[in-house]
RNA sequence: GGCGGCAUAGCCAAGUGGUAAGGCAGAGCUCUGCAAAAGCUCCAUUCCCCAGUUCGAAUCUGGGUGCCGCCUCCA
C-alpha cells in the first residue's frame, strides 16, 4: 500500500501515516462561528481536506469526518442583540449559508456537523471531569482550566508557560489562579442565553467544545486534527490541555495545519475586514476553477488572492480542461488497434506519470506537485496526438488518468454542461455545416462573420484538421 | 519581547545533500484562408545576504536582513 507522508504540527516533521485502525481515517476539522458570511479563507480547508479524503478513498480507506460549529458564542451573541433575533436563529442562517457556499465547491460534505448548542451536556460533563480531576477550579460562576496542572503545556505551539505571562496583552481575570488560566464555562450575565450548569446558568468557554465534541464522535487519540495554522495557539493548544488532562491519553495523532489566504500579504480576516466573500466568487467564477487556485499551492504554505488572480490561473486550467475535452472527443472516435512502439512509449510515459501523481499526494498531499504531473500528462498526450497518434488505448490510458486524478481526486475538471435538450446542439451542428460549405466556397466573410457572431454570444469555434468544435 | 513559518525567473509555484518540476506572461517557428487550439524551440550557471560543514548545498549549521502568522475573536 502507498506509503503517506504527513507533516505533523506536534513534531515539526513529516511522519508516515499510520491510522488508528487499520484502513480506517478519522477526522477532526475545526468549522466556524456561524455569525458572518463565509468568505474564501473558509474554503481553502474544505477543500484540502475534501482532496485529502478523496485521495485516502482512491487508496482504499474509509474515512469518517467530523467538523463542528461553534453556534455559541460571544460574537453570535453580540450579532443577536444587535439584530433583535435570537442567537440561535443567527447562527442557523449562517449555517445554512456556509453549507450553501461549500456545495457551491463541490465538496462533499463532512458525516457530521456537531453544534455547541446541541451538545451542553456533554461539555458540562467534560468541565465536571476537569475539576473532579483537580485540572480547573470554580470561581462564583465561572469554571477556569488550570493550565499549571497540565505539565505537557505548550508542547503544540513550542511556547514556555513564562513567556506566556509575560506575553499577555489583556486584562487579566482577577478570578483566574494564573494569567494563562482559560474558561471552561462563563457565568451568563443578564439577557444572554444560558444553559443550566452546577455552577449556575451559563455557557462553555471557546475551545472545551472541540474537546467534547471530537471525543464524542472520534473517541481517543483519533488519526487527523486540521484547523487553520493560527489555530495552533491558544485553541489547540488548549484543547490538547482539556482533552488530554481528562482521558490520560492523546487528543490526536496527527495535527495538521494549512495557511491563511492572504489578500495583499495580510491575511484575510473579518475583524480586518477584507474579506472576500464566497458567495460572490462562486457565482463568478466555475467551481472546479476555484479549486484549482486553492490547490495551487501546498496547503502549509500562505495563498495570495488578488482582483484578477483567478483570471491568470484561469489560463492554465482551462488548457487543463480543453486538452481533456478535445482527448475525450478522439477517444470516442479512436478505434483499438495492435500497438505501435510509439504507442508502447507513450503509454509507458503515462503510467509513469500516474505513479509521480500519487507520490505526488502521498507526499504530505503536495497537490502544487501534482498538478505539475497532470501537465506533463496534458504536453504528453497533445503530443501524441499531434503526431498522429490514435490508438484507442492510448487515449483511454490518458482520459482514465485525467478522470482519476483531475475529476475524482482534485475535482478540477470542469463537467460536461448539461444539455436540457439536444436541440442546441442539432441547431450547432446545423451552423457548422452551413459554414464549413462556406468556407469551401472561399466565402471567408460570411463564415468569419458566423464565427464572430457566434463569439459575441460566448461561443468559440475552433477549425481543426478533423473538422470544426465549439465551445461555450 | 517570546513562539512558529516563509524568502526559488516578470508573476504564481514544486524541489529539502548530487548538480533548478510545472503553470502564466514573453520571443521565435510549424500548422492555418484568417483565427483559435495544438506542437516544437528559447526564457534562473542559479535559488535574500555573509560565513561554515561537505568531494558536492537552493537543500545541512551559524550569523544577518526582510516579510507573514500567533501570543486578543479569527479557517
């Protein structure tokens, strides 16, 4: 079985992977507060993550996928009063628009979406734990972790409990033991929602949902942790605290972090405000094109976006996309034949080139990499075909590994449009006709102006030797 | 101040000890009525700077410089 490597957070170096179950991968993404619209920075992980599972899949793994939604919480709150509508109806939309937006891509959706809202008892029970355990204290109504009694500490994000003191910027709880003490539970003050606790009437504190949640649906020491890299600290770093200070044994295997998308060197952030919104950008732009960019680059690395920049990569994922389309077209056409040698070598150089892909992805999901190898595939078979090669296995080779590793894996291939009749496409074919006898006729006018025609109404003809194509 | 990361052609981006993938843009050529598409060729003696290790470094070590993220909500 292919061998993957993992760059893991926890010890800054790649690991071969190796599931907590055999054939089995399980999940655990960080999802959102639903309090805003989902802007681009929120796809670039679903669609990493949705590559990752599509990939494990092609190998032969089930994999099972937990994201969770953060619907309680302070700016949800903030929203609901300043709106007049209930916090849970705030968060609800905002769901619905999130899920909206990711469908909008493509991805398939995780098996399960826990919210806060929906799992109070669980987190009470958790923080019960915690302080039974010795691991938080009580203050009036709220319920601090004690960060001092997890001597692990800092282990994720490399930080030194005295630095983190001396680094703090806030106003400190006078409540809290220590400075880096965090909440596990908040005392509701008047107005605000509130769930019945044994500390009185309150919410959970950021992070302690993450801990119950994942340890609900994953159980213990389960295989991926994925978040945004400026995930790592406080939140993870925490959650490590509370989850690994109540069960004795490990949050997760592997913590794998992406980078921020960043608009003009700064990262894209609603607090910042320059936020690109999702929803606009799906309607602009094809689905399988904004995948394309945000698997451009490794998922570690930073991305930039920028007016226009979809435009570029557009480019070459179109190449992508034509020499696939033209490929289908002649494989439907080719017949199977005795090979040649230059068919032999061909074929040779695309099985090579399939095997490069998946250590391409194998490789700490390098999908930069392998989008190099798909084009060495699209510069393989144009030329093939360029020197007159037709032979049926040749050009199925090509389009089984185009419709593999393009369509199913990274899901940049763009679909065919579906046709409600078959009517445009007679009407099409009609034109071509009338024009190609034109064009016998040396009635270059009229057939340039047919082309031009058709051009303004966004459709493309292209003369090939093998007669006219269009395209819309 | 602490922690983490990054710095590769005009732009985007792989490569992490063996002599610089790939994409976009650009130049030339082939094909073509023209165009488009496609193909071929060219396009970093060099990887932020300075030392060092090594037969050999973009890749390792040390020191700089610049940028980004986190330390406060954040994908």
């Amino acid at each position: 079985m292919t061998k993957i490597q993992v760059y893991n957070t926890m010890t800054q170096k790649k690991e071969e992977f190796i599931p907590r179950e055999p054939g089995k991968v399980s999940i655990y993404v960080c999802g959102v507060t639903p309090y805003s619209d989902t802007h681009l920075g929120h796809a670039r992980p679903v669609v990493v993550w949705d590559v990752i599972k599509r990939f494990f899949r092609m190998l032969g793994y089930e994999t099972f996928h937990v994201t969770n939604f953060t619907d309680v919480d302070d700016k949800i709150i903030a929203r609901s009063a300043e709106e007049g509508v209930p916090a849970l109806e705030i968060s609800k939309r905002y769901i619905a628009e999130y899920l909206a937006s990711m469908d909008a891509l493509g991805v398939e959706r995780a098996d399960v979406y826990p919210k806060v809202s929906e799992h109070m008892p669980e987190i009470i029970g958790l923080v019960e734990k915690l302080v039974e355990k010795g691991n938080a204290y009580v203050a009036n109504g709220d319920v601090f972790f004690h960060v001092a009694s997890f001597p692990d500490y800092g282990k994720l994000s490399k930080q030194r409990l005295e630095e983190l003191r001396e680094g703090t910027r806030f106003e400190v709880d006078p409540a809290k033991k220590d400075a880096v003490d965090f909440a596990l539970w908040k005392e509701a003050k008047p107005e605000e929602p509130a769930w019945e606790s044994p500390w009185g009437d309150g919410r959970p504190g950021w992070h302690i949902e993450c801990s119950a949640m994942s340890l609900k649906y994953l159980g213990e020491a389960f295989d991926f942790h994925g978040g945004g890299d400026e995930l790592i600290f406080p939140h993870h770093e925490n959650e490590i605290a509370q989850s690994e200070a109540a069960t004795g044994s490990e949050l997760a295997r592997y913590w794998v972090h992406h980078g921020m998308v960043n608009l003009k060197d700064t990262k894209m952030s609603k607090s910042i405000g320059n936020v690109i919104s999702l929803r606009e950008l799906t309607k602009r732009y094809p689905q399988e094109l904004l995948r394309f960019y945000l698997l451009s680059a490794h998922y570690r690395s930073a991305l930039e976006y920028y007016e226009g920049k979809l435009e570029e990569v557009g480019k070459g994922w179109t190449r992508l996309n034509d020499s696939f389309r033209h490929l289908k077209i002649d494989m439907e056409r080719a017949e199977e034949k005795e090979l040649t040698d230059f068919d032999k070598k061909t074929l040779e150089n695309l099985v090579q080139f399939e095997e490069e892909f998946i250590s391409a992805l194998a490789d700490d999901f390098n999908t930069a990499r392998a989008f190099g190898v798909l084009f060495e595939v699209v510069r393989e078979v144009n030329g093939y075909k360029h020197q007159g090669g037709r032979t049926r296995q040749v050009l199925q080779k090509a389009f089984d590994i185009f419709q593999k590793f393009a369509g199913d894996v990274l899901g940049v291939l763009q679909t065919e449009q579906a046709q409600d009749s078959g009517l445009v496409e007679a009407l099409m074919e009609l034109l071509l006709e009338l024009r190609q006898e034109l064009r016998k006729q040396k009635n270059f006018a009229l057939a340039d102006q047919i082309r031009d025609q058709l051009a303004g109404l966004g459709v493309t003809i292209e003369d090939t030797p093998e007669g006219p194509r269009w395209k819309v």
